[in-house]
C-alpha cells in the first residue's frame, strides 16, 4: 500500500532524529524561547520534511526541535502554521499526524491570545479547559480516515483533566478558561470581542483548535496553554489597539514562564 503523507514524513523525521519523543510540543507566537531549553537537540527544518508547510509569520521560527527536556524525549514545533496564512487547517494540523504516527500519545499546544475576561491581565497564563470553534474551518473536513479516528469525534473531556492539574500543580498562579478560535488575520472590533465574551470564552486566538482537533480526533492527551498578551475586552473606555509587535514583546517576557511551566509538567508525566 502506497504510504499516506504523514508516514513518509515520520520516515524521514526518524532518519534524522536520535530520540523516540513521549511528548509533542507546539510552540506559539513568540514562544519560542523553550526551543533553546532542549539538550542534545536534532533541528529539522520544516522544508526539509515532506508534506510538512512552513511558516510565512515574523516570530515563527520554523523547525522541528527533537532532543531531551527534563529528562525527556520531546519534539518540539518551533513556530507553527496558521490557517490565516492561506493554508488549509488539515495542512495546519498535519504535524499532529506525524507525531501521532511516531508513537506519541502527549501534545502541549500554546498560543498567544487576547484575553476576554475582564479579570485577566496581560501576561497571564492560561490553561484551557475547553474551546469554541469559530474560525469556520475544520481540519476533520472531508473523508474519514477511520484508521486515525472516528468519523464523529467525542469532544467531552479533549483537554486532558490528569493534565490540567499537574499543570496547576507546577505554577499555581494559572488562570483556567475557554478559548475561542478566529481565522483571522485581522485583530477582533469591539462589537465582535464583545459577542465573542457573550459566547463565555475567555480568551481569543487564531490557532490552536485546528491541532487539538486532529490530536483529539486520534485520542491523544492534550494539554493546552494560552499566554495572554493583550486585553481585548471591547469595553467601552477599556479599548485598545493591539499590534503584532505588541503581542511579540508580551510573549517573550511570558516565555520564560511558559517555558518554566512547560518544563514542569514535562519532568512530571
Ligand atoms: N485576538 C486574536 N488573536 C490574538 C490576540 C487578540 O487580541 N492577541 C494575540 N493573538
């Protein structure tokens, strides 16, 4: 049988990586600082695996970095592929394939967001219980591949509960909330931020849903970070602009955190 995309793109992810990872970890805008915290690391530009899109976004690196962190076999995504790019959000999620088909059971998926709830302030972290899919596309679109998963996947329960508390175990000051997913480019108007609070989201951004849809799709245990970078209530009198540069600089300062997080977690799974 002829091999499917992500199985030619494990094969040649193996010839180059050392280790066997037990965890995926997929950085998001201005996160990548963890990146540099894996030892004995094989770094995989995303053009050299094929099937596997790059990244066009200032701040997303784009490289696979396979190596140990505490203690650990991990992959981590340098830089990740967004939908508003112009890709389809089965490309987007094509990672996830490729880990899943490696062997790996456990992804961490972070992000820079806007936060919603007015009690949240920038450079906050949060971990997310729970999404909204608004961003209108689905990586699941289309014929099923009932060897991955089920054609209707269950989403009670995706954000792994063993997960979420060792992860408030590591850094107790977390917030914990519901992310809401646009497609983007463009930053959310009041009156949409407003609507989007009404939904009982937390916090908004373009990424993420497309990758735990696919790793949800396949029964993976997930665990899902949100850095929030700017406040984007809606608010009369509390508006403000938000600019990617903005959102770049919040999430380097958060990094450091997120990376100690992460690297908590990681020591204890
Ligand atoms: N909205 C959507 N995505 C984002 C935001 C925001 O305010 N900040 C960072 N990513």
């Amino acid at each position: 049988m002829k091999a499917r995309p992500f199985e030619t793109a494990v094969a040649a992810v193996k010839r180059r990586a050392k280790v066997k990872p037990v965890v995926a970890i997929v950085l998001g805008s201005g996160l990548g600082t963890l990146a540099d915290h894996v030892s004995e690391a094989v770094r995989i530009p995303y053009g050299e695996i094929p099937g596997w899109k790059r990244s066009t976004v200032p701040g997303h690196a784009g490289e696979l970095v396979v190596g140990m962190l505490s203690g650990k076999p991990v992959a981590v995504m340098k830089g990740r592929l967004h939908y508003y790019e112009g890709y389809d959000v089965a490309d987007v999620a094509f990672p996830v394939r490729v880990f899943k088909a490696w062997g790996i059971e456990t992804i961490i998926v972070t992000n820079a967001c806007g936060g919603l709830n007015p009690g949240f302030k920038a450079g906050d972290l949060m971990v997310i219980s729970d999404h909204i899919n608004f961003m209108h596309a689905n990586p699941l679109h289309g014929p099923n591949d009932d060897s991955l998963g089920p054609r209707f996947p269950d989403m009670v329960g995706t954000y792994t509960e063993e997960l979420r508390a060792i992860a408030h175990q590591v850094d107790p000051d977390l917030r914990e909330g519901i992310y809401v997913a646009v497609a983007g480019p463009n930053f959310e108007t009041p009156a949409g931020l407003r609507m989007l609070r009404g939904f009982g989201a937390d916090a908004v951004g373009m990424s993420t849903v497309p990758e735990v849809l696919v790793a949800r799709h396949m029964g993976m245990r997930i665990l899902a970070i949100s850095t929030v970078t700017d406040m984007a209530t809606g608010i009369p009198g509390q508006i403000q602009h938000v600019s990617h540069e903005e959102v770049l600089a919040v999430a380097d300062r958060a990094g450091k955190r997120l990376a100690g997080l992460v690297k908590g977690v990681v020591a204890r799974l």
